[in-house]
C-alpha cells in the first residue's frame, strides 16, 4: 500500500491554474456587474469591480496551493486563526456578496469549473429580479428628505405649521416617518419630483421659523422605508 507523504507538494498544472484565473476574472466581471445593477445598499457600487478582481484570483491562488499538500492546509489553518477582522458588515446583503465571491474562487481553485459557473449562473437568475425592480425604482425618480428640526426658545413642535410652509411651496410630497423628542424632531418626506427651486424656498421658511434646521436628501435609497 502507498501511502502520501503530507509534506510532498504536488506540482500544480498551470495551464488549468491560468484557465481558473481566467474564468474567475470574467466571473469576478460579471459577478460585480450584478451586483452594481441589483443592489438595494446605499453604497459606492463602483467599489465591487477591484474587490472582487482581487477577491476571487486570490481565493482561487490559496485553494490551488494548499490543496496540493495537507502540511500547507494546516498551516493556512493556523495563519487565519490569528487574523482578526475589525471592520464590522453591517448589512447581510454585503456578506452575501463576499460569501458567493468566496465560493466562486473555492470551486475554481478546487479545478471544479464547470460546477462553479453553473452555480453563478444560477446566483445571477435569483438576481435578476432584484435588478428589474431596482430599475424601476430607478425611474420613479422617488426621492427621501430627511428634515430634522429644533424649536426657538422650547417651544412645542406643530406639525400643522410644519405641514403648512410645504404646501405654500407647492411641494408635492408624503409624509414617510415623525420623529419627536424633547429637544429635536424629525420628520422624513417623500417626493416624487424634488424640485430645488421650490427646496430653497422651503429652506428659507424653515430657517426663518426654526432654531436649527438639518436637511439630507437622498436619492432613491432604501434606508428609509
């Protein structure tokens, strides 16, 4: 009976490792694409293309190496025991994004091609809808205002006064979340068009009026529901 030596490196053929690169470059392409179209996070979308270019050939690097010698998985094993990751992912679509990325450069370093692109294939399918929908969210052109307010002097917060310097600007809108505490009160809009003509005019009577006046517009986003 012959048995493996664990400290034996096996050689790794390079013309498959340079097709795993390759596919896993056009699937990293691909893949951030996807994500950039579907995506429902407020986020730089831009930033997918380098993090996957350099996620995914990393991955399919590690696991076309150590998978060639026991010693070298068990060292890995060891390495990543003492990192420590302190960036926090705050939203579980992001970890998805980082997990499928993984598992693309896992089956390709692991030389099994054809299973990986057929399970991306299927990942993009789940996608599309959200891509469709996040189109035409897009074109609704919604808008969010997010309108933080602080009373002159403590006094008490009106919403009909509130209410009555937007419909004096002619603002089309729709009253999405109230906010009230002792000291500041927030109240977010929704718009379908924002005009900025009618956004200044709207500033300038809650400045007049108000002690403090915080306005952030955000375009389409769904932090705010």
């Amino acid at each position: 009976m012959n048995f493996i030596n664990p400290y034996d490196i096996i050689e790794i053929p390079i013309l498959e490792f340079i097709r795993n690169l390759a596919v896993g470059l056009v699937l990293a392409v691909m893949f951030a694409w996807l994500v950039k179209k579907s995506t429902r996070l407020v986020v730089d979308t831009t930033q997918y293309m380098p993090l996957f270019l350099l996620l995914i050939p990393t991955m399919i690097l590690i696991i076309t190496v150590i998978k060639t010698s026991i010693a070298l998985s068990l060292g890995l094993v060891g390495a990543l025991s003492i990192i420590r990751f302190r960036t926090p992912i705050k939203e579980p679509e992001e970890l998805a994004y980082i997990f499928i990325a993984i598992a693309i450069g896992l089956g390709l370093g692991a030389n099994q091609v054809l299973a990986t692109v057929v399970g991306f294939f299927v990942v993009a399918i789940v996608m599309l809808p959200a891509m469709f929908k996040r189109s035409a969210a897009a074109r609704s052109n919604n808008a969010y205002i997010d309108v933080v307010l602080q009373s002159k002097d403590g006094t008490k917060f009106d919403m009909e006064v509130f209410t009555s310097i937007l419909d004096q600007a002619s603002l089309n809108y729709r009253i999405k979340r109230v906010t009230e505490t002792s000291e500041r009160n927030e109240i977010t809009l929704q718009v379908p068009e924002l005009d900025m003509a009618t956004y200044e005019k709207v500033k300038i009577e809650l400045s007049s009026r108000y002690q403090t006046v915080e306005i952030s517009i955000i375009d389409n986003a769904r932090v705010i529901t």
